[in-house]
C-alpha cells in the first residue's frame, strides 16, 4: 500500500510560498541593479539574518571558536560579523554570477603557476577524470559557475556539482535550474552516487563541498584537530579509480576575485580514512588562509 505523506501546516506552506518570492525576487532584479547596490542589499540581508537567528549565530561562534581556540571572544565575534558579511557577498555573486563572469576581474593562483584550465588539462591526462575539492568558503557558487566557463572553453567537459536538495520544493527546482543556466550540472546528492559516476564517465568533472555533516555515508577525521563526520564518496571513488582531487576556493580580494588551489592530492596507497583525511587538511589549510570567507553556520562537529 502507498504512503503518502501529510500536507504540510499552512503556516509552513505560507512560508516557503514568502521564501520562494523573496529569492525569485531577488533574481529579477539582480540582473538589473547595480552591482554595488546589488551588494550593498544582500550584505544588509545577511546581517539582519545575523539579529534574527541567534541559534545558527551560536553554532557559527562554537565552530569558529573551535576551528581557531587561540582567538579570545572579542575576536571569535569580529570573524562572526565577517562571515555574515561572507554569506551576504557570496548571495549577491549568485544572484549576479552571469554579470560578474562578464564584468569582473579574475585572477588565478596555483603552485605550478599554470592557469586553472591547463592544470585541469594535465590531470585529465593521468587518468579519468577529476575531483574539485571546495567548501563554504568565499564565493563558492560563483566559483562553480567560472569554473564551468573555463573548462567549456577548453573542451574540458562539464562540471558536475554535487548538490544537497532543499527542502522547499519550489525554491530548489529555481536554484538547480540557475545553476543549469550558468552552466553547471547538478547532481543531487539524494539520488546517491550513480549520477555522479554516469557524469564522471560522461564528463569527467565532479565538484564536492566537504565541509558538511550530510545523512549520508561518513567517517569521523580530524578536521581543525577535532573528529568530524566527513563524507566519503569523493575520497572512496578517487581512490577505486585513481582520480586526483584539487582542492581550491575563490576569494574576493581587490575588488576582484581570486582562484586560489593548492596541489593536487594523488592517491596512493592510502586507506580511506588516511586519504579522507588528507582532503580536510587540505580544505582546512584553505579556510585557514582565509578564516573570515569560511561561512558554516551549522553542525561541524560531534555535539
């Protein structure tokens, strides 16, 4: 006998209805305002988000305090301010990535000193495809969307990004399409791993935020010195089949943005655990140079 599930209250049905206007909204007249009101509006957005949910507030200083326990509370406050200041930057860069490929500055920077599309271009040579490690760090959906751009441009494949699904039906479907738009193919992380394996096998390119407690399959490594539920399938898949894993962020820094990656992890013969861990010290050592960009305002470690 089919289950189906109960309609939800009204008043939770009013509100994703006032969510889901307030992000469609603010996508029609992203492409329309200027891009420093545009900023100017989401920054005042996340800050009044910053007065109005104390509970996400205090899991982001509990992590912050966690992560650097040599910052004293005046200081764990001022990264708390700075990242709701991320969080409202890294709306606006969504909201406003098509004019921003078009309009912005972007300046890469890697170890080998090669450009990003021509270091993805060398991997690509050693095996079958490539990993993209990033986490809430900087403008990360806006760094999904240049990447996809460079890498359409070289004829390197199509960047699949691996996505969680919102729970406000509407608002999701509007999000996944947006991300289409800009050229990126989501790939829900719900649905497990086979879309992720058929669009590596197609494409070759597989992007994974890593620093989240998801329902699925984790491992407890250290992350900023503490055991953090860590996801698995990136580490568990480059390791079957020898694909390297490059961790990088994008910054805003000089009015412009910056790609920042560091040198690719190549498996050896590590053990999963080993080489999961190896991905979170890389992911730390990003954050670490950029401490006020890391924008986590939820669970990272066991309570």
């Amino acid at each position: 006998m089919t289950q189906t599930s109960a309609p939800l209250p009204a008043w939770r049905r009013v509100r994703r209805r006032a969510y889901w206007l307030l992000l469609a909204g603010l996508l029609a007249v992203a492409d329309r305002l200027p891009l420093a009101v545009g900023r100017w509006k989401c920054r005042a957005l996340a800050q009044l988000a910053r007065m109005v949910r104390p509970r996400e507030m205090a899991r982001a200083r509990g992590n912050l305090a966690r992560a650097f326990p040599d910052c004293g509370p005046r200081e764990v406050e001022d990264l708390v301010k700075a990242t709701a200041a991320a969080a409202g930057d890294n709306l606006f860069h969504a909201l406003a990535a098509g004019r921003l490929l078009d309009r912005a500055t972007f300046t890469e920077k890697g170890p080998s000193g090669l450009s990003l599309a021509r270091t993805v271009a060398d991997l690509q040579k050693h095996g079958q495809g490539v990993f993209f490690l990033t986490g809430h760090i900087g403008s990360w959906e806006l760094l999904g969307a240049y990447a996809a751009r460079q890498f359409d441009r070289e004829g390197l494949g199509r960047l699949g990004v691996v996505t969680g699904t919102l729970r406000n039906p509407p608002i999701d479907r509007l999000v996944q399409e947006r991300r289409r738009k800009l050229g990126l193919v989501p790939l829900p992380r719900d649905e497990g791993l086979r879309p992720v394996l058929k669009h590596l096998d197609q494409e070759g390119l597989v992007a994974f935020l890593l620093d989240q407690n998801t329902r699925t399959r984790n491992l407890d490594v250290p992350f900023f010195g503490r055991p953090a539920p860590t996801p698995v399938a990136m580490a568990q898949l480059a390791l079957k089949r020898g694909l390297p894993v490059l961790p990088l962020a994008m910054i805003p820094e000089g009015g412009g943005f910056t790609i920042h990656w560091l040198a690719p992890l190549v498996p050896r013969e590590d053990e999963l655990e080993e080489f999961l861990a190896r991905c979170n010290a890389a992911l730390e050592e990003l954050i670490r140079r950029n401490p006020a960009q890391w924008v986590w305002f939820h669970e990272r470690w066991h309570a």
